[in-house]
C-alpha cells in the first residue's frame, strides 16, 4: 500500500472474526497476504484496528487503533474495509492527542484523520470547519472552557482529487459517511 493513498478505504474480500483480547483473525475468502501489510488499518463493525502479523491468506493478528486498548471482537461474517490513511499517523498518534487534551482540559474531543475530495471541498458546510483543501486532513471537534464547539482542521497532504475520479462508484472522502455523525458532506 501506498505511503499516501488518495482514498480513505477500499472493501476487503472475503469476511473476517477477531478473537477479542488476543486480536487473532480468521478470514473467509479473504486474501490478507496480497491486499495487507503489517502496519495498515483495517475496520470491521464499526472498529478499526492496526494489523500486527499476517501468516497466510486466512490468519493474522491485530492490535486496537489506540494503544493500550483492548481489541474488541468481531462475530464470524463480518465484511471489512482496508484503511488507507497516511502511514504517518501511526495508532499511537490517537493517544498522544488524548493525553495532550487532558493536560490542556479540552473535553469532548473527536479527532480523525479523512480524505476530503475537492467536490467536498467546496461545500460551504464543510469550508466552515475547515475542510476546505483536498487531500488528507486531520479533523477534530472539541469543546471549549465556555462549552462552544470548536472545530479544528489541519491539511496533512494536499491532492487534487474529485469524487468522478473513482470508478465502480467509490469516491473519495466517503468513508466517513458510514459513520454515524459523517464528517464531511458530499454536497
């Protein structure tokens, strides 16, 4: 996988268990040794997780998104997508942000990083949190010591991508619509 990719997921084949605790996963149908590489982010029911070793095709491990985290399980049928964040925001990063939060006593803080095509891009509900350049960006919303919510957004890779640019109908940026709160509106 791409040190950037220009998307924020693509479907898994197959459907994948994870063993809570231990992170052991067992695929079926699925092809971890040539869509996987130690270090990618894989979600699956609404969990994601850092793939820690790949054995063959059908096994491999994983760990939580956040160290120090459990890894919750998954039931047997579950599809997965593969997560294509930047390498760069290693899981450790999510804690290091809460840690940071704490000490500042910003509460309420919801940090993601999402790719924002430039169709996106130009949606003035989007512009009005910041999601105003395509490409990667680090979002995040908190509350301030006066209980407003404020909203922070950091460009971590600019990229001139639009939704049309993606065949078979996978856009750009639309991971987070699966989401229950979507991040970023299409249009």
């Amino acid at each position: 996988m791409a040190l950037w990719g220009d998307q924020e997921s693509v479907a898994g084949t197959g459907d994948i268990e994870v063993t809570a605790g231990t992170g052991a996963v067992v695929g079926n149908g699925t092809a971890f040794t040539t869509e996987l590489e130690v270090g990618d982010f894989i979600r699956a029911n609404e969990a994601w997780f850092v793939v820690t070793a790949i054995t063959d095709n059908t096994n491999m491990t994983v760990g939580a998104d956040f160290l120090g985290e459990a890894v919750p399980a998954v039931a047997s049928g579950n599809t997965f997508v593969i997560g294509t964040p930047p390498k760069s925001i290693a899981f450790t990063d999510g804690t290091l942000v809460r840690e940071r939060d704490a000490l500042n006593g910003i509460t309420g803080e919801n940090s993601d990083v999402v790719f924002i095509d430039t169709t996106e891009a130009a949606v003035a509900s989007n512009k009005a949190k910041g999601l105003d350049t395509g490409g990667w960006t680090q979002y995040r919303t908190y509350q301030d010591t006066d209980g407003n919510t404020r909203h922070k957004a950091e460009v971590l890779v600019a990229m001139r991508r639009t939704a049309a640019a993606y065949s078979a109908g996978v856009s750009a940026g639309d991971a987070d619509d699966a989401e229950a709160e979507s991040i970023a509106a299409d249009s």
